[in-house]
C-alpha cells in the first residue's frame, strides 16, 4: 500500500512532535518557577511560552503548504528537505530563546521559518498560476 502524502505525514507529525516538546519546556519552566497561569512576571516562562506560539503560529502554514504542493505533485526531491529546515530552525529558535550561548539559534530560527514560509507560498502561487 503506498502512502498518499508521505512529506505531509512526516510534517504533520514532526510538527505534532514538536509542540509536545515546546508544551513540555514550558510546564517545566512553570513547575519550577511556580508560575501556573500566565507567565507570573517571569522573563524565563515568557521566553518559553514564546517559543510555543511562535511555533504554532507558524507550523499550520508550514504542513499546509508541503499538503497542497504536494498533492499537486510539485514537490519532488526537495520538499522533504524544506520541510526538515524548518523543523530544524524551529528546534534552534526554541532554544535560541533562552538567550545566552544559544541566543543565536534564535535568529538562525527565525531566518530559516521565514525563508521556508516565503519560497514555499512561492512555490504554491507559482503552480496554481500554471508556471509550475
């Protein structure tokens, strides 16, 4: 039996994957802070509850896009590997966050889901323009 989408599949599921472990750096950041609603005025609890949203506000764009591209049997070779870039950029914003020796993941991040995000709704306008 073949797998319809496998790239969506695997993004969907690294995706999936990668909210538990933001969800999880934030609950234990608010354990041991003792900061149960909100972010009690912490830096530290503010900097990881950032890390989740911007992880979600970004990741449904994301596996849509690898969808629809795909379904359309435009991603060949390369989508795997873009949708792994930004599964990697958004691991080093997470921690990039922390600010300190890491703090530069948090830039590399940002600049990867960005450049990610952007050549990916290219790609899509391109094919529904019938250029692709």
């Amino acid at each position: 039996m073949e797998i319809l989408l496998p790239v969506t599949l695997s993004s969907a599921a690294a995706a999936g994957i990668l909210a538990i472990w933001l969800m999880l750096r934030v609950g234990q950041v608010r354990m041991s802070q003792k900061v149960s609603i909100g972010d009690g005025g912490n830096e530290l609890v503010t900097r990881r509850m950032r890390a989740h949203a911007n992880f979600v506000e970004s990741a449904p764009f994301v596996v849509l896009l690898v969808g629809v591209i795909e379904i359309a049997g435009k991603g060949g070779s390369w989508l795997p590997y873009v949708a792994g870039a930004y599964f990697i950029g958004r691991i080093l914003h997470g921690f990039g966050m922390e600010g300190g020796s890491l703090g530069w993941g948090r830039s590399l991040g940002i600049l990867v889901t960005m450049l990610v995000l952007l050549g990916l709704s290219i790609v899509a306008v391109l094919i529904g323009m019938r250029v692709l």
